[in-house]
C-alpha cells in the first residue's frame, strides 16, 4: 500500500475477505497509522479481536455500523483516506424471496458509502462485486450490478475532489463461508453430494488472489474501471469427484436464480473492455477513460469484438488433482478425499 493511503477503512470487515485483507495489510505494512472494520455484528468483531489482540495491533479499530445508516458511515470515515467496501449480503435463494433487504444493504447502502465518502476526505475506494452482476438472472445479482453502477458513475459527480472510485469482480471464493466447496466438505461425511448439473461450471480464486486484486486496484486504478482477473473454471462434477469420489452424487436440479455458467464479461461489454494481462478493464462507454489510458503510456490490448469471459468457455480449467491441491492449501491443509 502506498504510504499516502494508510488509514483504511473495510466495510464488512469481519467477513472471509475483510479478515484475510486485514491480515494482509499488517503483514505488509506494519507502521499503518489505522484501519478500521465497520461491520453490524459485534460477535464477529470481539470474535476476530482476538485474532488480532489490541496490544500487538493497536491501530485496528472497530466500529459498529450498517451501510444502510449514511451517518454512522461519515462518522466511521473521519480521517480515513482509502475504503474497500466488501459488505453486501450475498446469498441467491435468500435474496429471491427477500429482496427488498437485499436492496437496502446492497443498492442503497452502496449509495451511502458513494455519499459518505464524496462528504469526507476520502481518496481511494474499490468495492467488491461478484461473477453474478454480469448479465444478471438473479435478485442478488442485479443488485450488485447497480452497485458496481453507482460507484462508477461516482466517477463523474465529484468535481474537483481527488477521489477515485473502482469496481473489482470476481468468481467464487476457494472456501469462503457459505459456498460450493465448505457445503460439499460438510456433505461428504454423508456420503451424498447432491449435483445441480453435470455440465454446470464456475470461476474460482482464492481468498489470497482476490485481496492481492484489490491491493492491486486501489494502486493502478485511474477511476472508472471495472477489474475483472484471469482466473480458472472448473466444471461442478470435478469438484464434487475431487472431494468426494466414492460419494453418490444425484442430480438435483437448478435452486431459484442459478446459472449453468457464471460470466464476469459479457459480448456486450467487448467495445470498451481492455486487456491489462492478468486483469481485463471495463471501461465507462463513453470512451474518456480509454483516452486517459492511450495518453498515460499504459501497457493494454483492446479485447476482440464480441469477446465474452465466462466460466463455461474460459481456456484455462482445473482438473481433480489440482482442485484437490488447491483446497489443501487454500481450504483444509488435512483435506483427504472420501
């Protein structure tokens, strides 16, 4: 982190991300003045206080708050000069049968955040999105690509204020709490992984892959871009024959909003999304921000017409053996398969 950004704040810190991102920033950056966790949970704050004990971390704050209170957050962001905004609420089925709360947090708290740090100082932020956004069928998605929204378009009302708002969006999470692998672990002492479909793919990056992209965007970004990484698929099937190869495995069918195959680029996106090498760019439409990129001597390729980045047709998928690799060392160094 650069030493211009040394007070950060994470919202939704105590999550998977915010925990690993935490730990990554002490890690690198020891004489960091302050960061702060601003979640709604106190369990999970005094839980993960102890992770990180007030006498060897005392610049580590927390700070209890919700996103939907526009407030509490400009109180929070008193000087704080770079936020990652990583809560959201996240569950598919829960959001297709209560979507409002979905709104409230991911769409409107969202907007809080964009308001509260244009009102204090604040001169970096990267908020999280998710696979789902692009080209949403979901609740849950389509909040998150109005989200990703506001924070671009944040971009063209802060006048004169040096601030810089991005977007980085990813697939799933290795191990993160409610996801396929940690459900397909705990399933597997049963001796049944139920599968939703045989063809069905999706993305994956590690919890270390996903900070080190965001450590990465509040550096390079100029504003405006949405990040996507390069990334593997790997296809449902394997992952359950990865963990469990002499588990039955019955079809079971699509749940509410689900996919066959995740995308994080559409082809509608292709005119204006670039190539950075091991990220790709959306850019705003309007071509501005790929004029900022030409003019500052940036190293980019544009990206072939109708180009699309989805799990299903992406070059690069995981077989059993390095699925397995990966889940002892990003999920359980004991994993055994059963």
């Amino acid at each position: 982190m650069s030493d211009n950004f040394n007070r950060i704040l994470i919202t939704g810190g105590t999550g998977s991300f915010g925990q690993a991102f935490v730990s990554k920033i002490f890690s690198t950056n020891p004489s960091l003045s302050r960061i702060v966790v601003f979640s709604r949970d106190e369990l999970k704050q005094w839980e993960m206080r102890q992770k990180f004990p007030v006498d060897k971390f005392p610049q580590l704050r927390f700070f209890l708050g919700d996103v939907r209170d526009q407030d509490r957050l400009r109180r929070a962001l008193e000087r704080i000069d770079t936020v990652v905004h990583a809560a959201a609420l996240k569950q598919v089925p829960a959001a297709e049968y209560n979507p409002i709360e979905f709104i409230k947090t991911n769409v409107i708290g969202a907007e809080n955040v964009v308001q509260a740090c244009l009102d204090t100082g604040v001169k970096r932020v990267v908020a999280l999105s998710t696979d789902k956004a692009a080209a949403p069928i979901n609740l849950y998605g389509a909040t998150k690509l109005c989200s990703d929204k506001l924070f671009i378009a944040a971009n063209n009302v802060k006048g004169l204020a040096d601030i810089r708002f991005s977007v980085v969006r990813y697939g799933n999470i290795m191990g993160s709490r409610g996801s396929v692998i940690p459900y397909f672990l705990s399933m597997a002492k049963s001796g049944v992984l139920p599968i939703t479909d045989c063809g069905m793919t999706r993305f994956n990056i590690s919890l270390q892959d996903g900070v080190e992209m965001v450590l990465w965007a509040l550096k390079n970004s100029l504003g405006g871009e949405l990040f996507v990484p390069r990334i593997p698929s790997y296809r449902i099937l394997d992952l359950a024959e990865s963990i469990g190869p002499n588990c039955q495995k019955p079809i079971v069918g699509f749940r509410p909003g689900e996919k066959m195959h995740e995308e994080m680029i559409t082809s509608s996106d292709s005119p204006h999304t670039i190539d950075l090498g091991n990220y790709f760019a959306i850019l705003p439409s309007d071509g501005h921000l790929l004029k900022e990129y030409a003019v500052g001597g940036h190293s980019y390729q544009l990206v072939p017409k109708d180009f699309a980045y989805t799990s299903g047709t992406n070059p690069d998928f995981l077989n059993v053996d390095q699925i397995r690799e990966l889940i002892r060392k990003n999920v359980d160094p004991e994993f055994v398969p059963v």
